[in-house]
C-alpha cells in the first residue's frame, strides 16, 4: 500500500461526535489547518451546537445517515476521528453501550480497513478498571485479557480494544492507520452539555467562583485520605494534539494511552482552580454513594513511555497550568 500523503485543504476529515466535549475541539484544530472537516453527532435541544458555532465546516451528518454518506464519498475522506459514545459511568442500560460504543466503533474499523482509511478512535482509562494489573498501554493480547474494567463502560470500550487488537494480530484486514486512546481524566471547556457527566473540574469551577461550597467524596480506602484520591487530569488541548500528531504521522499505530503521567489529588485540582480564580475554596466532604463504592477508582496515572516512544514530544500542561488556561476562556 502506498503510503499516504501529507494531508490537504481537498481532504475530507470526518468527526463523529464533533459537537461533543473533545470532538469539538478536535473539530476547531483540524478546521483552522484548512482541512474540510464533517461532523457527525446529534446537537438536539439545548446549547451543544455552540461547541461548534464558529468552526468551518464542509458538512454535518446526522449518525443514522452516516454509513450512506461513507459510500458516497468513500474516495475523498482522509480519515475518521471517531469521538462518539455514551460515556455515562453510571448507565444501566448496557444495549446502549453495545449499540453506540461496540457496534458503531467496530462498523466503522471494518469500513476504514475496507478503504484503506486511517481510524482513530476514543478508548478510555476506564478500561484498567481498578488499576490492579496497572496502566501500562501493552497491547498484547494476553496484557489485554488481564483488565477488568468496574463499568460498563469501561467494558464497552474494551470490547473495541480486544476486538482491533484481534485483527491485528491475526492478519485481517486494518485501517491504513489506526489508534485507539485511552484517554484519562479529560477536562476542559466544552462540557456543560454533558451534564451530570462533566468533569469534576467543570462542575466545581463555578462553584469556587462563587465562593460556594464544593463537596467531594470522602474515601473508603484507607490507603488514601479524604481528597486525597489521585487521577491524571488531563487538558483536552494535549488531547487534540496528539490526535494531530497521529493524523500527521500514519505510520503511527497502536494503542496509546493520552494523560499526563502525573497523578494528582482532588484535593490538589480544587486548589489549583482556587488559585485561578483569586478565591480560597470552602470544601466539604461528603459520603461516595454505596452504588459507586465498588466501581469507584483511586488511582490513575498514565504509562506514557509508549506515546512519547512513538515521537510524540510536545508537553503537557500541569494541573495548574491547564486549569490557569482553562478558567481564562471558560463561558
């Protein structure tokens, strides 16, 4: 196979979930390189469809439409930057998962490895489930086999993990490039239409602002303090950037994971957004719900020799600094 060419302003990159919290970002990046860019999401009612409002587009498709639109244009796309799932860690109805996360991600491999297109597509860190078999983004089979993810979301997006990896391995047809990121605990604006979903950061930077309490879970782990749970927060800006690096260098491939390699506490996050804000945080803490108790993480942090291995060099903001960022253009 031919390998492919730098990418142009006659290329067509299609996002699906582009009006979503990362996709849209990754939408704003990819339009202002000129790129033509093709959203696939579904905006409904409410504010979503201002996370795209000022981005150049080529087209929006609506997802029901999305597998007669590939056939159309199957000559002109360049790549599918698949963004789109339920990501609710708390849904209980898993044909949800099945249908929008596992049948819709493998559709779309199979049409990518069909055309010889690369495919990028949204893992995710809930896939090492409590962490005990650790977080390094080994692809092999059997390190794959080891995870137990605590959700069903996790589980969704392993599915996808276990299942590319297959084909891989086995010698079927691939995409001419693919990755999967497993992305950590993303933040960055862009979220309100996520509602009870948004990252802890989105939802208690109002609050700090206003000098309202912010409650946090308490912990029912000894080994961690009360705020002292640990998570890679991540700026959704690395995030897009290593989607840009991936799409700038197709002889890339594999699983990678996307975070900071740094954990950091909640306690640690609330601070660094006091501190954005000039305003001293008043924090409570509150009982985790017996329902989130056995599904709940303590500890994340990135394994990201693999990335960087690759030749992904570009730094990722600290804590503090992502949020300095963050609160400056937050609406």
């Amino acid at each position: 196979m031919p390998a492919r060419q730098k990418l142009s302003g006659d290329d067509l990159i299609v996002v699906t979930g582009g009006a979503g919290f990362i996709g849209s970002h990754i939408v704003h990046d990819l339009a202002k390189t000129g790129l033509r860019v093709v959203i696939s999401d579904l905006l409904r009612a409410g504010d979503k469809w201002r996370n795209i409002a000022a981005a150049q587009l080529h087209d929006i498709v609506r997802p029901d439409m999305l597998s007669e639109w590939l056939g159309r244009h199957s000559d002109k796309i360049a790549a599918i930057v698949h963004m789109a799932a339920i990501s609710s860690t708390t849904e209980t109805d898993v044909d949800r998962f099945v249908e929008n996360n596992v049948r819709l991600t493998i559709d779309l491999w199979e049409w990518c490895a069909a055309n010889a297109t690369p495919f990028i597509y949204a893992s995710s860190a809930a896939t090492y489930g409590d962490g005990s078999a650790g977080f390094s983004d080994d692809q092999s089979p059997a390190a794959l086999a080891a995870l137990r993810p605590l959700n069903a979301y996790g589980w969704s997006k392993h599915v996808v993990d276990r299942r590319v990896v297959e084909d891989v391995v086995g010698g079927r047809p691939i995409p001419a490039q693919w990755a999967g990121l497993k992305f950590f605990n993303v933040y960055g604006a862009n979220e309100i239409h996520k509602g009870d979903m948004q990252s802890v950061i989105s939802k208690i930077y109002p609050l700090v602002k206003k000098g309202e309490t912010v409650k946090l879970f308490k912990s029912h782990n000894l080994r961690y303090s009360d705020g002292g749970q640990l998570r890679d927060f991540v700026y959704v800006k690395d995030c897009v950037a290593a989607v840009r690096w991936l799409l700038q260098n197709p002889e890339v491939s594999g699983l990678f994971n996307v975070g900071t390699g740094a954990a950091r506490s909640f306690l640690d996050l609330v601070n660094a957004i006091g501190a954005a804000v000039g305003r001293a945080p008043n924090i409570q803490f509150i009982e985790t719900p017996a329902e989130l108790r056995d599904m709940y993480q303590y500890f994340t942090q990135a394994e990201m020799t693999k990335l960087r291995g690759a030749g992904f060099d570009q730094p990722f903001h600290s804590l503090e600094d992502g949020v300095r960022d963050y609160v400056r253009y937050a609406r």
